[in-house]
C-alpha cells in the first residue's frame, strides 16, 4: 500500500517483477479467506525464538534485543498480505515473513493495526520500529516528498525490499467488460483505499482524460470498505495491488463478485520502512531477509499464498525508483 507514493502509499506501496496474473490468481484460490475488519486497537505478536539461540541476534540494537519485540505497524486488512482469520489472528504474507525473520533475530514481531496513511507518521513518532504492509518502496517515500505537490513533508524512511508487485483494476463480475487500460475509465469511477498507488494513478490517469470525461474516484480508508462499495453498484471498478485485487477476485462472493481486467501496471518493490535513523535495525532486517531466502523459509511462504512470481531473490535497500 504510497502516499501519494505507496502502495499502500502512506504518505505511500507496489512490486518489482511482472506477476502473472493466471498463475497467481489460480493460486490464490487455494488459500482460505478470512475476517478482514479493520479493528485500530488490534495488535497479534508472531515468532518465538529466544535471542539466545538466535544466530543474528547480535546484529539488533541492543534496546531491542532487551524487549525481545519489534513493533510492527501495519494495515491489517490488506489480504492475502495481512489480515485476520476467521479466530481473529493476524495472519497473511507479512506476518509469516515476520515470524521467519523473528527466528533469525530473537524478537517476536508485534503487528498493530493502524490505517495505512498514518503508516509512516507513526513511524517518525517512534509509535513503530518498522512498518511493514505491502508498502510500496518509492524514491518520494524515502525522501520524504509528498507525490501530489512534490513538497518535503518529512525526513523520509529507508526500506528493506522484499517482495514485488504491480496494481490491478476488477470490476463486478459480468459488468462494464468495455475497462480493459487505465483510459478506459475516462468517464467512469473507480474505488480506492486512500494514500495508495492506485490512488495516485487514477489522479493522474484523470488528467490525462479528454472531452471533459474525468475519472471520478472516491477513496477509502482501507480496502474492504473500497471492495464494498464496489460489490453494492457504487462504482465502476476499483483498484489495488495485484495479489490482493486477485485475492479479492477469487474469495469474494465465492468468487462471483469481481473480475480482473486488463494487465497490471507500475511494477515496483514492497518494503519493510524503518526511520532512517535506525541503520543497525534496517541492517538486521536486511540480514534476517537474506537468511530466510538461503534457507528455503522464504519461499515455503511465497508458495504458501501463491504469490511466488512478486518472489526475489535477495533482500534490498532503498531499491524503489
């Protein structure tokens, strides 16, 4: 999820390799689908491991390696990326990463749910250590640039990447099969979650619009409020990440709600943001990322939601263009 740079955009979100959208969506159908409110005061801790018997656990602040945890701030109804079962648990791509990583580090992941614009703000205000939600690494995010006025608004944060995806448009399923690109919506509305790259690009996408046919976009504070007013006939289509708009598509309505339409876009990288004060704990993460590719933990999750084509292949830093 960019904010006017995320993908999630925060104040920003998106991937780096072309999923493919047959493969993916095919998979995701295999995963079960969850209770996805969105509660402000939930939080869920994943991992377990005991600093003692972690190999990089040296490799943290030593004020985290005291409390054990890691506070996480996140979006949580965002799936198959993060979201809740039908037990109320914290459950999707990020946490399971998490927990592989906690193992690596010593320190359980503590998720906490916030709305995904105020992300980064409760980063800066050290509510956070990271935030993790399908956060799309962009260079405004970590410069701290607003995208819509181009203007400084803070001292940016630094990502540690670690998955890849473009943005998709669905619709109701059956209905407005004339939306196949981003033009097609001159005219139309769309339905987004609000901060994200979707977002951005249907502003943009709207002035590129002739005859006076805008598109019309209404924004949302998280996705599922988006796919509601989509699934009732308030609008024409809606947009988010690839993997959760097929998600979406597969599990809605059991699977008769949505439709993909046309070829996802603006491929770029998803990214763990830390403050860019916190160089030891962004280098922890980056090491505890590369450990769980070498060691096949990462990929047992990518298959394990079917995403395995937004898989890389080594942890980055700041790799979002």
């Amino acid at each position: 999820m960019t904010a006017s740079t995320t993908r999630r955009t925060t104040a920003a979100r998106t991937r780096t390799a072309a999923v493919g959208a047959i493969a993916v969506a095919g998979a995701l159908i295999l995963t079960g689908c969850g209770d996805q409110t969105n509660s402000g005061s939930d939080s869920s801790s994943t991992g377990s491991s005991s600093t003692s018997s972690a190999p990089l656990a040296d490799k943290l602040p030593k004020e985290i390696r005291d409390k054990g945890v890691i506070k996480v701030g996140s979006d949580i109804a965002y799936a198959p990326v993060e979201f809740k079962d039908a037990s109320g648990k914290v459950v999707g791509i990020d946490p399971d990463l998490a927990d592989a990583m906690g193992k690596q580090l010593g320190v359980k992941f503590e998720f906490e749910n916030g709305t995904f614009d105020t992300l980064i703000t409760g980063l800066r205000s050290d509510r956070y250590d990271i935030a993790m939600s399908a956060m799309t690494d962009t260079k405004d995010r970590q410069e701290g640039v607003d995208s819509d006025t181009g203007k400084k608004v803070g001292e940016g944060v630094d990502f540690v990447d670690y998955f890849t995806a473009g943005v998709s448009i669905y619709t109701q399923k059956g209905k407005n099969t004339d939306i196949k690109t981003w033009s097609d919506l001159c005219g139309k509305k769309i339905v987004v979650q609000r901060g994200t790259v979707s977002e951005d690009l249907a502003k943009s996408e709207s002035k590129k619009c002739t005859g006076g046919k805008k598109i019309a976009l209404e924004s949302f504070d998280n996705d599922q409020q988006a796919q509601t007013r989509l699934r009732a006939g308030g609008a024409d289509a809606g947009s988010s990440d690839f993997p959760v708009a097929a998600y979406a598509v597969k599990t809605s309505g059991g699977g008769n709600d949505f439709q993909l339409v046309g070829e996802q876009v603006e491929a770029a990288p998803y990214g763990i943001a830390v403050a860019k004060k916190d160089t030891q704990l962004r280098d922890a993460l980056k090491a505890a990322l590369d450990a769980i590719i070498k060691n096949g933990e990462y990929g047992k999750v990518i298959k394990k939601w079917g995403v395995e084509a937004g898989a890389v292949t080594q942890a980055t830093v700041n790799g979002g263009k």
